[in-house]
C-alpha cells in the first residue's frame, strides 16, 4: 500500500471521529402499583415489532408540520425492540407474579401461552404527550381460545420537552401499556 492511501486512510478515521459525541438516554423504569390475577403462570412475549422509525437508535419526534424528526447525536440507551420487550416483561411479572420472558424462552419448560405485540405507533408529539399504539395476540399452547385486540395509549411528556423527558414519558407508556395487557390480554 502506497504512503499516500495509508495518509488517507487515517486521516478518514480521525475525522470520523471528531463528529458530535452521541447521546444517550435510558428509559426510567416507574414503580408498578398493584396486581393483577391473569389466566398463565408462564407468558413468552414472542414478537415484538416497532416501526422502522421507533425500532431505530435515534429517539424521534413529531414536529408541529407533522415531519418525523430525528438526531443521530441523541439516541436511546439501548436497542428499543430489546428495551421494550424487558420492560414489558418485567412491568407484567411484578403485576402478575408469574413468569414473564421476551423470546427466546429461557426455561425447559414450555410457557403456557406467548404474546405478539406489533406496535403502530411509538412517537412523541411536538403538542406534549407520546403516543403508543397497536395490536397484540396472544396465543395459547393448550389450544384453548386465543385473543387479539387493540391500544392506543397517550402519555404526557413533561415539558420542556427533553431527550430525557421523552424517555421518561415511553418508560411510563410501557407501564401502562403492561396493565392493559395484564387485563385484557392474559386474563
């Protein structure tokens, strides 16, 4: 290799590396109040999906023209699908008392019954609330009867509205997102 391309070659990573220093936010797990008696002592929460904009490392938002806006320099603490699935698992084992684990299942034995979670929305509005939405499934390995439905969840972000504050709101959605799952889904 020549002096000229090996010159090159560094001065490329040395200005890849002087770009804005990434933020990152974790998301505050709230305090879970109450129980909440469902039908399983075992749930595998299977799939979760997220939309391409919400499943990304950049925390997004709706500006007032109704654009999706995002910063590569701000981003969630960790993979959001991840995130939210380990959320939901642990919000609903400390309502439900059974045991709750995103795919793949980490017993022997097979869980009772698995959710499907496929969200629509997962966004923050420039008007101050986010907004969680979508479908879940929930399918039953003693093919007793099976169960979908829809939420549409809306949570207040404190303002000013912040990177940090948007997390805290999504940390909260997810909570009670768990409660209506915990009602409706696995009773």
């Amino acid at each position: 290799m020549r002096l000229s391309h090996v010159c090159s070659t560094v001065l490329c990573l040395v200005l890849a590396g002087c770009g804005p220093t990434p933020y990152r936010y974790p998301v505050s797990t709230p305090t879970i109040a109450g129980s909440e008696r469902i039908g399983f002592s075992s749930v595998e929460i299977r799939d979760l999906s997220l939309p391409a904009y919400a499943a990304a490392d950049e925390i997004p938002y709706l500006d007032e023209t109704g654009k999706l806006v995002s910063d590569g320099s701000v981003l969630w603490a960790d993979s959001p699908a991840r995130a939210i699935a380990l959320e939901l698992s642990r919000h609903l084992t400390q309502l439900t008392k059974a045991q709750i684990a995103p795919s793949p299942w980490p017993s022997e034995k097979l869980p009772q019954a698995s959710l499907d979670i496929r969200f629509e929305t997962v966004l923050a509005h420039d008007r101050g609330n986010l907004q969680v939405a979508g479908q879940y499934f929930l399918g039953r390995l003693d093919g007793g009867r099976e169960r979908s439905g829809v939420f549409d969840l809306s949570v207040p972000i404190a303002q000013p509205q912040t990177p940090a504050t948007v997390a805290s709101a999504r940390g909260e959605a997810i909570a009670q997102l768990s409660k209506v799952l915990a009602q409706k889904a696995l009773k």
